[in-house]
C-alpha cells in the first residue's frame, strides 16, 4: 500500500489520466470514479459517485464479490491472479474486464480501495451472444404465461443484437403478431414450419442475413432473426434456442390450462350455487354474472317461442352501457343467432359477423361467442356474449359458454316450473274467488263485472266480454266487460244469425277459436275487430240446463295466439259456475223484481192519491190566495207611488210587501210540488249547468252579502250527462240556497261531481257540502217531508222538490249532516238513460 495520503482532489487528480476504467471505493460505495469507467458504465457522474459498488456488477458476481472486499478491507491476503467479472452498462450489453486492487491512505485518516479495471477486447462475439441466449434461456424459467415467455425471448434476442419478429400460423397463411406486413421472404418461414428446421435468407447477399427458425409449442410459430452474424454454422444455437422457446410456450400454456381449468370448475361452481337459490334469478341477472366471468361487455338470449317457434329476443345485459341505441339492439343480438343453432359446439364470430357488430355497436363491439340451447334433444334457445373488437373470445370461451348455458336452462326450467306452481295456485285462488263472489251475489251486473275481470287473470287475455241473450229480439246484448271497454260494449247487440264468433259459439254450443284474425279472412264482427285491435278470439257459450244464457268472448289484442285444450277446459269450467249463477241471479231477481213492483205499486197509488188530493187543494188554494195577492200588490204600489210614505209608514208598507211576496212563494212551491212533470231528457254539459246554478244560488240565497265562498269541481273525461236541466238547475239552486243562508256569519261551499259505481251501474254523483251548523241527527230524516222547515221564513217545500225531481231521473238524493261542522247533501243520477223528446 502506498504511504502517500491523498485528498479528494488529488485522488481525482491521480485516477483521471489513465486510459482504462479507474475507481477509489469507500466504505463499498464509489468515491471517486474516471471518466473511462463512467464511459463504461455508459452513466454519468452523479449517478455513480456515491453509490455501493456492488450496483455496477452483475447479480451472480454480487455474492463472491462482496465476501472478496470484506476480506480486502480486512487486510486478509488474496490470490495474485487476474479476477474477471461482468460490468452492465446502460445500453444493455455486458462486458468482461480484469480487476486489480490495491489500497491508498486517505489524509481523513481512512483507506480507499483503488480499483482499476482492464476490459477484454479480444472476447469472441459469437460467445458474447451464446451467453445472452443461455441468459434469456434461464430467464424463460420465471415466465408464467405464453405473452411472458415471448417477451422474454424477443427482448433476449434484441439485447444480444438481432432484429426479430415473430409469425404465427393462422391455418391459411403467417402473420406477424406485430400487427405489420409480412416480410417479402415469407414463403421461407413456411419452408421451416414444413422442414422443422431453419431456413437462412439474403439471398442478394454474399452471407445470410436472416434466418426462420420454427419454435415448437402449443400454436404455430416462427421466429424471423435478422444480424450481422447470423451464418448456417450459428444454426444449431438458434435452433436449440428456438426449441427452448418452444418448450417454454409449451410449459405456459399448460400452467394456463391448469390455472384456467380450475378457474373454470369454480366459476361453473359458484354459478351452480347462483342457480341453486330458493327464488330462482332472473335471465337478465345471470347474464350479468355470465359477463363478469367472460370479461365480456354484452350478453344476449334469444329462446324459441314454442316448440317449433323462431328465435325471440328475451333478455340482454351491457347493451345500453356498450352504446348500442335501442332501435339497435334486435339487429345486433341477432348477428349471431341465426348461424349457432346449426352448431352443435358453439360458434364464433367470422370476419362478416365481426363487421356488423362495430358498425351497428359504433366499433363498441367486434367480438363475440355463441352456444345454442337445448332441451331434451331440441333446440331452445341461443345464448351469446360479445366483447370489443381487439379482444377475441377462443375455444376456452365457448367450452365454458357451453356449460354455463346447461345451467342456464336448468335455471330456466325452474323458473318455468315455479311459473306453473304460482300459476295453478292463482288459478286456484281466483277459481276460489269468483266461487265467494258469485254464490255471495245476487245481482246479475255486478256477478258479470267480477267474472270479466276475473277471467282476464285467470285466462291471461287483454279483454273479456259478456253478452247476454236476448230471447224475443234473437240477439246478443252486451252486459259486461273489462275495465276498458266496459262502458262502450253496453251498448253493443249482435244479431244471433250474424257471422261473427260469438253468435256461432251460441248458435253451436261449443267453443269457438280464431288464433290469427287477420290471417282468417272472416268469422268476426270487423267493425270491434279494429276498435278493439284484436289478434286473436276465443267465444265460449253460457247454458244453464240446455238454455242459452249468452256468450263469453275473450281477445288478444298483443299478438297471434292459439289456445291450449287446456286453456280452453279451464275456460268451459268457469263459464259453467258463471252460467249458473247468472240462473241464479235471474231467479232471486225476478223475485224480488215481484215483491218490489208490487210495494212500488202500493206505494205509487198512496202516492198518487195523496197528491191528486194535494194537487186539487192546492190548485184551489192557489186560486182563492193569488186573486186578492195580485190586488194587495196593486194597493201596495199605488201607495207607494201616492203617498211616497216614509218613517213607519214606509216600514209597514214594506212589511206588507215582503210578507205577500212570502205567501206568492209559499203558493208557487205548493203548485211545483204538486204539479206533475215528465222530465225531458238531454245529454248536458254537467260543468256548465252547475255553474249557472251556483252563480244563480249566489245571487238568491245572499252569498253576496256576505263572505260566502263557492268551488266546484267536476271529474275529468265526465260525459255529457242526461237530465231535464231546468229541473236539475232548479234542485241544485235549491240545495245551494239553503247552503249559503245556513252560513250566516259566512264560509264555504264546496260542489264535487264524480262517477261512481252504486247499486250495480255507473252513476253520477254530486256532492254539495257547506260549512254551516248542521242538522240534529233527530231531525235528519225528517228533512225531506213536505212543509218541514227549521227556518223561520221556510216554506218546507224545497227539499221536498228537490227529492221529487231526482225521482224522476230514476236517481236519489241522501243527506249527512254533523252538527257544528256542515252538511252534505249527495245527488245520484244514472249515466246511462236514453235521452227523451218533448
């Protein structure tokens, strides 16, 4: 060791003249380096200095080489002989060089480790390039998948100085998985995959300057190797490199298979387990799954729509997200499905198919997969997913699509079974239903309403409509239908000679079926064929003991149909109950229509004569009073006008005059109670006539005396109702009146007019309720008699008016009253008389 003492600036100065790589390490850390060993390294100075040593070798040289400076710094004796190691350099070639060491004193009292370094120039290249091989060779080991492995072999081959490319064969030609064209030569790389063996080509050259060198494994491929020493004599290097390669393609793809295979066996098991829950999934839900497990972005089922039917599309998933518009989807989902029933293990697209999808997906989409489903031998159904287009599926993908889509239609027969279950016990049920209703009403219109809407569920159809016939006309009426058309088909009679399906299900006694109306060409009433929009008609007939009751006609108005014997059975069944409890119905009917017309007929003929008896006093009271009322109004207005009284003159003159106004009223409502009337029957606007009414109400009873509010409120789509309007007018004014003069102190009126159904048929209801003091509920039932008043000025005549022309509307009229709060009086008129002419 030298006895010198050297600064930093004068170990710098001493290392820097020397040619080859020269450095001073410190505690194992660089402390000085020259500008050779920097070139070396192909780094510059501050990402040197400062660093341990050992970053600057090779890993297989660090362990030897760190033992060896512990024993250098230790003072241990070492061998004299020449040490050689690797030294990486930044652009990734490895060079060999000679190390000497020797020991220099620092004047900071420490030692350094001079290091000076003889590179080998006269190392053959041909060996250089053998070692960068086996390097890459053992470098294969640590890659787990096929990309890895040729990876590994590419960027070995580039660091030892070639250009490279790999072909595959594709079955047709080779390609390079570079994505660029082919090379001009490339009928050599077939040369080699025919030969096994490789093929040199430069043939415009004096030497080669590539070689093909087929590479064994799992697909079919070829290395392309391009550099300046590539010679038949080098051959047997690459081709055992080339079949390392291989063998390390082969080795990937069998951890991919087994690593796959048991990612496959655990995702069939987990969707078993999906499939498996208590409450089956739905379709859309296992597609979903299905997805996630293909790393797809859509999946799509398409089933048959019976057993000889095409192909309907029935559920998808990822569709919207993947930007498809909705118009869209039918087209995209059935690229595939038409071509995969014809394949019995599943398909994938072609370059056709894959076009489609990106044009109709906006390049969203481009790959996809497909297996078709079966059921006890026979196709059901189709089941595909689809990707992006740079991410195709393979026949790993379809082998599990097709064990998926085995469970898929296990999951669908328990749906369809669970279906069934649900749907016998709902039949069940409504079966159980209508059974309560029917033997618990007595009334023909509401037994027909409950059995319409009941045979719509029961039956799965749009509409159902029920006609009763008519005996002495020979026709069918309409009775009875679902909510939609019920009011309309009221009004509908069919001749029982006509061609339609109803009357030949009445004429034959036997069910009648049309399953495709528009293919059929008759057998049906047009006109309610193209109102209705029906697609398909099933007429079934109502006897009860040999006799015709009427028909049930159900429809499908959302498509083509035919209907199950089943089906139909089920239909016949619950026609019978209904049939005869319609008998049933007619009977309890006809006799309490008995018992009532002849109380109605009592009733009318007390009626009657109380009122002939009233009519005539009435009329000769109305004599006797109005001929000296009409000379008391004269004296009054003469006086008036004579005596232009004022003070106490005047206030009796007014007194006079109020009171002989009081008796002409008194006079006036005894004659319009008494007086008989045929009301004249039109279809009014109901809004309008209540609010001439009210504003007239307003006026008479003081409403503008007083802060009096008034609202209306008439149900929306009401229709024209049928009334005498002057009599209506003339009740509802009556009613108002009394509501404003019982709110002395002022409040409101509210009028509400709405459809309801009551006592078995749609009426009109009007409910007029202030906020007054209300009725005694002693008295409630008391207001409607005649000369009955709790006013003192009353007459005790309107009300009585009032229910007498409700009467003859064939309506009604109720009250309800809770002292301190109000009363309502509630009018009920039919909606569906005929009009009447004067």
């Amino acid at each position: 060791m030298s006895t010198r003492h050297y600064s930093e600036a004068s170990l710098r100065a001493f290392i820097e003249p020397f040619a080859n790589p020269v450095l001073a390490v410190v505690d194992g850390r660089v402390f000085a380096a020259n500008d050779a060993y920097l070139a070396l390294l192909g780094l510059p100075r501050e990402r040197v200095e400062g660093r341990s040593i050992m970053d600057f070798v090779q890993p297989e040289d660090r362990s030897r080489l760190v033992e060896r400076y512990r024993l250098l710094e230790s003072g241990v004796p070492m061998e004299a002989a020449t040490q050689l190691y690797q030294v990486p350099s930044a652009d990734g070639v490895t060079r060999e060089v000679a190390l000497y060491a020797s020991h220099l004193s620092l004047e900071s009292g420490g030692r350094a480790l001079l290091l000076n370094l003889l590179p080998m120039v006269d190392r053959p290249t041909e060996l250089s390039v053998a070692e960068r091989l086996v390097e890459t060779s053992a470098g294969l080991v640590s890659a787990h998948s096929e990309d890895a492995v040729r990876r590994v072999a590419l960027k070995g081959l580039e660091a030892a100085g070639f250009r490279v490319r790999l072909l595959r064969w594709d079955g047709m030609r080779l390609h390079a998985l570079d994505g660029g064209p082919p090379p001009v030569d490339v009928y050599l790389g077939l040369e080699a995959l025919s030969d096994g063996r490789p093929v040199f080509g430069g043939a415009e050259r004096a030497s080669p300057t590539h070689v093909y060198l087929p590479v064994g494994g799992p697909q079919v491929e070829v290395l392309r190797v391009e550099g300046p020493w590539v010679a038949p004599r080098h051959g047997s290097v690459l081709t055992l490199f080339a079949k390392v390669v291989g063998a390390a393609l082969t080795d990937a793809r069998v951890q991919a298979d087994s690593t796959r295979s048991r990612w496959e066996v655990g995702a069939v098991a987990e969707m078993a387990r999906f499939v498996a829950r208590p409450i089956p999934p739905t379709p859309e839900d296992f597609l979903s799954r299905v997805s996630e497990l293909l790393l797809a972005e859509a999946a799509v089922l398409h089933l048959t729509s019976g057993e000889e039917g095409p192909l309907e599309l029935t559920a998808h998933f990822g569709l919207a997200e993947s930007g498809v518009s909705p118009g869209a989807v039918d087209r995209l989902s059935r690229v595939m499905g038409a071509s995969v029933p014809d394949a019995l293990d599943g398909d994938l697209t072609t370059e056709a198919q894959a076009a489609v999808l990106r044009e109709v997906s906006g390049g969203a989409l481009g790959s996809g997969a497909a297996v078709r489903l079966a059921r006890g031998g026979e196709v059901c159904g189709v089941l595909q997913v689809l990707r992006a287009p740079d991410r195709p599926f393979d026949a790993r993908d379809v082998r599990l699509l097709g064990t998926l889509s085995e469970l898929l239609v296990t999951l669908l027969e328990q749906r369809r079974l669970r279906s069934e279950s649900g749907r016998q016990l709902t039949e069940t049920r409504l079966l159980l239903d209508l059974a309560r209703t029917t033997s618990g009403v007595l009334e023909t219109s509401s037994i027909l309403d409950v059995a319409s809407d009941f045979l719509v569920h029961l039956l799965d159809v749009s509409n159902c409509y029920i006609m009763l016939y008519d005996e002495s006309a020979k026709v069918l009426r309409g009775a009875a239908a679902s909510a939609a058309h019920r009011d309309f088909f009221r009004t509908v009679v069919l001749s029982l000679s006509s061609d339609s399906v109803a009357a030949r299900a009445a004429r034959e006694r036997r069910p009648v079926a049309i399953e495709d109306v528009e293919a059929s060409g008759g057998g049906f009433n047009p006109q309610l064929v193209q109102r209705f929009g029906e697609k398909a008609l099933l007429a079934l007939p109502l006897t009860s003991r040999e006799e015709l009751i009427g028909v049930v006609l159900v429809d499908d108005t959302r498509r083509t149909r035919g209907f199950s014997p089943q089906l139909v059975e089920l239909a016949e069944a619950t026609c019978g109950q209904l049939a005869l409890s319609i008998a049933n119905a007619r009977l309890y009917e006809s006799l309490w229509a008995s018992y009532a017309e002849l109380a109605a007929t009592r009733a009318e003929m007390v009626k009657r004569e109380r009122l002939a008896a009233l009519g005539e006093l009435s009329a000769i009271v109305a004599h006797e009073v109005r001929n000296p009322l009409g000379v008391i109004f004269n004296a009054v207005a003469s006086l008036r006008r004579l005596l232009e009284p004022a003070g106490d003159a005047g206030m009796l003159l007014d007194i006079l005059g109020e009171e002989s106004d009081r008796l002409n009223r008194i006079v006036g409502d005894l004659l319009d109670y008494t007086r008989p009337r045929n009301p004249v029957l039109q279809h009014e606007d109901l809004g309008r006539v209540l609010q001439d009414s009210l504003e007239a109400a307003r006026v008479q009873g003081g409403g503008t005396d007083r802060p009096v509010q008034i609202d209306s409120e008439v149900e929306p789509g009401l229709p024209p109702v049928p009334m005498d309007r002057r009599l209506i007018r003339q009740a509802l004014v009556n009613v108002a009146v009394n509501a404003i003069q019982s709110m002395p102190q002022g409040g409101r009126v509210q009028v509400r007019a709405r459809r309801e159904a009551h006592g078995g048929r749609e009426q009109l209801r009007i409910d007029v309720a202030d906020q007054g003091l209300g009725i005694p509920a002693e008295l409630l039932h008391r207001v409607f008699e005649p000369f009955f008043t709790t006013k003192a000025q009353g007459t005790g005549l309107g009300l009585a008016v009032v229910k007498r022309i409700l009467e003859e509307h064939r309506g009604e009229i109720a009250v309800d009253s809770v002292p301190g709060r109000g009363t309502t009086f509630t009018f009920r008129l039919p909606l569906s008389q005929p009009p009447s002419f004067p």
